[in-house]
C-alpha cells in the first residue's frame, strides 16, 4: 500500500523509533577510523567479550568466563544456532503462547517440534509451574522463555521463575532459553533473568541479550549470550563455518553501549510508559471489540479482538480472523498491525506503541473508527 502512495501507520515494527544514542555512534566511527574494518575473532572481540561479561556481572549478577560468552549477528542468530546445534529430529521445545513468531519456525528448521503452551490472559499470558510440568515429555529438550514477552509484554517476578526452575529441576535434559532481550524496556516491576533467580541452572541456561532494543540498535545486528562452555563452543563452530563474526563496526559500537552511560533509558523509559498509556487510553475506544491489559514492559500491546469476530465491515465483508481484521484496519484505517495467529494464539492483534506521539495518536484514532464502522449482520 505505501508502494502504491497510500499512507499508512505502522505499528507492526518491533523497534523503537529513537536515535541510537551518539556516544555509541561515535564508537562506530572512530572504530572505523581506528581500521577495526576487518575479520575479528569468530566470537567477538576480547574487547567485546569482556565488556558481556562486564555485562552480566553488573546487571544480572552471572558471572561468566570470556570463554563463557559470545557475540553474533543479532540474538536471533544466536536462538537459531543454539536450537540448530542441540536439537535432533523429534525433539520438543517448549514456547510460551503467545510466542515471537520465529520460535516456532527456529524449532521446526532444527527438525523440532515446537510445543506450544498457552497460560491464561488473567495470569498475564505468564507459564505457570503446573502447565510447564504438564506440557514436558521425555523430547523435551528446550524451554524458551521471554520476559519481557514479545508480543505480550509480561514480566516474570524472580519467584515465578523459581517456581520454573523447581519443576526443571528433576529433568536434567531440558535446557533452558532465558531471552532477555527486553530487558530494559520495563515500567512496573522488577526485571530478573532466569539463572540469576536459580543460579543452580545456569549450566543449563542460555542467557540471551543483545543490543537492538535497550539501545535503538536493531540495524546494527549485535547480539550476545552467555552460556555453558560447550554450548557456547558450539555456536561459535556453527557461526565460524557460517557467517563468522558479527561486524566488527557494530562490535565497536556495542562496548559502548555496554560500558557506556545508562541514564538515557531513563528518559526513554517516561516516554515509552507515556506512549503505552496514551495507547490503551484511545483504544479503550474500541472495547469491547478490543480489549487489552496494560502491560508491564516491553513495548507492545496484545488486543483480544475476539469480539470482532462474525462482524461486517462497511464493504460488506465477513472478518472471520485476526488475519481479516488485521487486513480491514490496512485497507480501512491505514495501520499496520500483526495478527496474533502469527504468535500462536488467535485471535488478538499486536500493537508496537514505539512511534512517534502524533503517528500514535492519529493511528489508535483511526483504529477505533474503523472498529466502529463494523457491524453485526
Ligand atoms: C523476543 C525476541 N527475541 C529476539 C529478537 C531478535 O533480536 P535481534 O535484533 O538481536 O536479532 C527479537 C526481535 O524482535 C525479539 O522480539
């Protein structure tokens, strides 16, 4: 539609429409100047490896050896060599509904079975200890857990992540994804990654970070774990043999944005809980045709649209899906938005609120008269 000249608002982007911050645009350059512009150890730099591990020690209190961390092109390179190095045909992986849509394909491209576990809206789409327990088998080799979720923006207290931990506990085969790439963005509640609340599985647990989202870094592809030491030799095999290391540019970068001044996610912070109210607010709207929480962090709202269902839109078609709803507010309001099906839990829409106030403001507005403009044959 923006090929063919239609305007159209997008809250379908998972990043954050801010600068990346010019101290880390400085490091960038000057590594360029410096001639850091060549192959670098497949891992990451020493320099870069120390400041992870300066990383975790200071924010997450996991203390990893240089040996213990690496650096890749992105986080999802990293999700998708440690399922490729560790998962043979049949095996399970156990992901969260609603899930970041490339989890379950990561697992199927390994030659896994995604598992998909669907916790209830009222427990802020969160696993419980039960479910979890109920839903491993003996395939079962990963669980994938995200918090903050994409897309729907629950926190696990470090309580509720023992109470996952307790249940692992006496499965010694599952290892455990702790994708903490969210970790940042958080407005209520206090943000603790899954080895820190049960340090007795960090040999187990891959702890996954990187630099897109805390620092508006997405284009830079900069990801980076910590691990056992044999799981982290592994990736490092699977990214020699495939892409080598992360660019050095962007590695450059990435030291200063660990090691750099924090304060500015401060501000950033006000902003994005500014946004998300301002959200909810204006959608509130179209309830009940879309009802949402008000999530604790990460930058998305998760809207069940299940009351749209059955209606007509003003041209006279049925919207029998989140994917038709989805297609009515692209053609109708002009805003992009994801289905939930994309998720694995349907139907619901996903909101990315990190835009502009103005293109926020005039794309809930258009969302709400759209709604309105449905019927009920
Ligand atoms: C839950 C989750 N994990 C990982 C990623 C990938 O991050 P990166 O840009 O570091 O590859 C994303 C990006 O949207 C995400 O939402």
């Amino acid at each position: 539609m923006v090929a063919q000249g239609h305007a159209v608002i997008s809250l379908a982007e998972g990043e954050l429409d801010f600068d990346t911050p010019a101290h880390i645009r400085q490091a960038a350059v000057a590594g360029i100047m410096d001639g850091h512009t060549r192959y670098t150890n497949v891992a990451g730099t020493p320099q870069l490896r120390a400041a992870i591990v300066r990383k975790f020690a200071r924010d997450n209190v996991l203390h990893y050896d240089e040996s213990e961390v690496i650096a890749a092109t992105g986080a999802k390179q990293i999700l998708f060599n440690a399922l490729l190095a560790t998962i043979n045909d049949g095996d399970e992986a156990i992901v969260v509904a609603p899930y970041w849509v490339s989890y379950s394909e990561m697992v199927r491209i390994a030659g896994g079975t995604p598992v998909a576990v669907t916790p209830a809206a009222e427990d802020g789409f969160k696993l419980t200890p039960d479910a979890l327990a109920a839903a491993i088998t003996p395939r079962t080799r990963w669980l994938m857990l995200n918090s903050p979720c994409n897309p729907s923006g629950s926190l696990y207290s470090a309580d509720e992540l023992r109470g996952l931990a307790d249940v692992l506990r006496v499965h010694p085969r599952v290892l455990v994804m702790s994708d903490d790439i969210y970790e940042k963005i958080v407005f209520e509640g206090e943000f603790c990654s899954f080895a820190q609340a049960a340090p007795d599985m960090k040999a187990r647990t891959l702890t996954i970070n990187g630099v897109s989202k805390a620092y508006a870094m997405t284009g830079w592809r900069l990801g980076y774990a910590g691990g056992p030491l044999w799981l982290v030799k592994a990736l490092e095999m699977l990214q020699s043999q495939s892409t080598s290391n992360p660019s050095s540019v962007s590695q450059a970068a990435a030291i200063a944005a660990l090691d750099g001044p924090q304060d500015f996610l401060e501000d950033w912070m006000v902003r994005l809980r500014w946004r998300r109210d301002l959200a909810v607010d204006l959608l509130a709207g179209a309830a009940p045709l879309l009802t949402m929480r008000t999530p604790p962090a990460a930058f998305y709202l998760y809207a069940d649209c299940s009351g749209t269902i059955g209606m007509r839109t003003p041209g006279g078609n049925l919207i029998e899906s989140d994917l038709d709803l989805a297609r009515y507010l692209l053609e109708e309001a002009g805003v992009a938005v994801v289905p939930g099906t994309a998720f694995g839990l349907a139907p619901y829409l996903r909101f990315a609120y990190a835009v502009s106030d103005d293109r926020l403001r005039m794309a809930c507005a258009q969302i709400v008269q759209a709604c309105r403009r449905l019927s009920r044959p």
